[in-house]
C-alpha cells in the first residue's frame, strides 16, 4: 500500500487481490460480499434479518460466508461485520441493539468458531463511514459525520483520518438523541428520539397514519399499496415522490427538515468539513437532501458568521458499510501482522545483544518467549 499525507492509502496494483468478506447487518436485511482491496464488491448476496434470537442471526451470517466461500477459492483475509448495535470498544461483542435481539453478544467469537476466519465487529455506520473515507464521497476530508438514514439512524465520525468510537465504543448513536421531549416513544426505551422523525421508519408512520385517517391527499399512494396502509413502505413512498405525488413528496420533505435540524447540532458539537447521508432513505437523493440542508442553513448556531460543512449523499449507497467492514477486517489484519513481525525482529535483537554480553539476562527474553503474546 501507498499513502499520501491526510489521504488513505492507494492499494497496491499487480499483486494478487487481498479480499475480504463484509457484512452488513440492519433492522431488515442482511448484505454480504467479497471486496477486494479498491472497494470493489465481486459478489454478493442478500438475505432478510432474523429478528427472533442472536442465534438465527448468526445461522444466517455463516451461511453467507461459507456461500461466498464457495464461489472464491482465492484466499479470504477475514469477515468483517457491520452491526446495527452498540459495539464494545474490543470491537467483539454487541452490547445493544434497538432493532435487533442482541444483548451482550459475543458475536466475534461466535462467527469466528463457525467460519473458522478472524472476524472483526464494527458498528455498521461506523463502517460505511470508513468506506465513504476509503473509497466514497469522503476522500480527501479528514474530518466528517456519516447519518445513515435507515430503520433507525445511525452515525459514524471521523476525525484526522481515525475513526472516532469513543470510551466505551458507543459513540455516534445520533440516533437517539432527545429532539421532542415527551415525543414518540422509541425502540430504545426513551421517547423523541431523532430516529423517531427522520428515518424510514418514521417516513412510514407518517404514511400510513395518513392512509388510516382516510385522508383524501393520501389516496394515490394508497392506491400503489393496492389499498392496503400496511403495504405501505419506504421504497414505495420514495417512488411515489419521484414520480411526482404531491403527499409522498411533502413526507420527504418533513423528515428532510428532521435531517437537517439534527445535523445543525451535529455541526455544533463537532465542526466537521462534511456530512454525509446515507442508508436506504438517501435514495430520495435530492427530495431529501434539499429539505436537509435548507433546514441546516436555517438552524445552524452561528449562521452567517460561520463556515457551514457540506451535506452530500453516499456515493457507495447501500453497499457502503459491507465495503467498510470488509476494508475494517483487511486492515485489522494487517495490523496484526505487522505487530507479529515488529515483536520478531524485538526478540532477535534482543537475542543479538544478549549474545554480545555474556552473563547479561535479557527481560522480556526468557527460554525465547515473549510476554507480550
């Protein structure tokens, strides 16, 4: 590899490919490939999210790998695992899942017995936003905040070219920040949440409110859900607002405007160069950003004295936190690697120097083991 001050690294051309498995896993699906070193996905595959137990969860992670597995016989580096959760900082275990039935799970372990590879855990918008940096809409900016807008929302953050996680791991659950007091009750447990006004799962509320109250401006999009409000979905309201429906477009337009009033206070705490907009929502594209930022510029604190961040969509859509977690499990790997060879060549000079002073113990050297590990 070759890097460039505050850039990140260009993959090395004419050797063979070091690829590894992402997998993505949010509120409804489970989205798996093989990525190589330039964040090219060669194959992937898809499947719905078990929500019933951590165990189906995991039935269905092994599953995809030994398939991918299959279809490659190129070595695999490792699986790298993008969870819609509260990671702990050892990147090993999800403490949380607001969507998902994780609690305390040890699911690096868990994936790493099954498939016999390392595994790395790493919570998914953490991932993307690392793909973003790598490969995406995020080159050449050290400082950013990733809001993927999906069942939830979930944030990633990168500052001088490191992910920040924060203490514990936890950091960037933007999603649950209070933004209503009192307002909708949350998965979470806590009421007015941000994800309760702008995320997927808010935009079909909305809709299907709408639909049960027999309101008349409701009545074309309710017909594309063959009558039925619980038909309902995210994909249908974006194309219906695409497609011109007055109803669906001002849906997006509301949860734009909680977009864009979430990320002014983003900007406040964090003062990055840009934001970007990801998870299955942003494929709204302008529908939602242009509601976002207009509302940014409205309520960002300090406005017209300041520099205001960038807002821009994804550039790797929905296959940016499989790409993340894939890069994430290469460089896991490496790093490890490169720790194993500094530890050897440590030991040997510490072995040349206790050669040359017979008589001298040498700490940390004894019957040639290292304490370190």
């Amino acid at each position: 590899m070759t890097s460039t001050p505050g850039h990140p690294p260009r993959p090395r051309t004419g050797v063979l490919a070091r690829l590894a498995i992402g997998i993505d896993i949010g509120g409804t699906k489970v989205a798996a490939g093989i990525v190589d070193e330039t964040g090219q996905v060669l194959d992937r595959l898809r499947r719905e999210t078990p929500t019933t137990s951590p165990e189906a969860v995991e039935d269905t992670i092994a599953e995809v790998v030994t398939e991918l597995r299959r279809h490659h016989r190129q070595r695999i580096w490792g699986v790298g695992i993008g969870a819609a959760g509260f990671v702990d900082a050892d990147r090993a275990t999800v403490l949380f899942s607001p969507h998902l039935a994780w609690r305390r799970e040890p699911l690096r372990e868990a994936i790493r017995r099954r498939t016999g590879l390392r595994v790395v855990v790493e919570n998914d918008a953490n991932a993307a936003a690392w793909a973003e940096w790598r490969f995406g809409a995020a080159r050449g900016e050290d400082d950013l905040v990733c809001v993927n807008l999906g069942t939830g929302i979930g944030g990633g953050m990168l500052f001088n070219g490191q992910l920040y996680r924060g203490h514990f791991g936890i950091a960037g659950e933007f999603g649950h920040m209070q933004v209503v007091p009192a307002g909708h009750r949350c998965e979470c447990g806590n009421r007015g949440c941000w994800e309760q006004y702008a995320s997927g799962n808010a935009l079909v509320r909305e809709a299907r409110e709408l639909a049960q109250a027999n309101s008349p401006v409701i009545h074309p999009l309710l017909e594309r859900a063959g009558g039925d409000p619980r038909a309902i979905s995210g994909p249908l309201v974006t194309a219906a607002a695409q497609a011109g429906d007055p109803a669906a477009v001002e849906l997006l337009t509301e949860v734009g405007q909680w977009l864009g009033v979430g990320i002014a206070s983003l900007a406040a705490a964090f003062d990055p160069g840009l934001f970007i907009v990801g998870g299955g929502v942003s494929d709204a594209g302008d529908l939602l950003i242009g509601p976002a930022r207009e509302s940014f510029r409205k309520t960002l604190t300090g406005r017209g004295f300041r520099p205001e961040a960038r807002i821009v969509r994804t550039a790797l859509g929905n296959e940016a936190g499989m790409i993340g977690a894939a890069d994430l499990a290469r460089v896991e790997r490496r790093r490890r690697r490169r720790g194993s060879r500094s530890r050897s060549r440590s030991r040997g000079r510490a072995r040349a120097r206790a050669a040359r002073t017979p008589g001298r113990p040498v700490l940390g050297v004894v019957g040639g083991e290292d304490p370190s590990g």
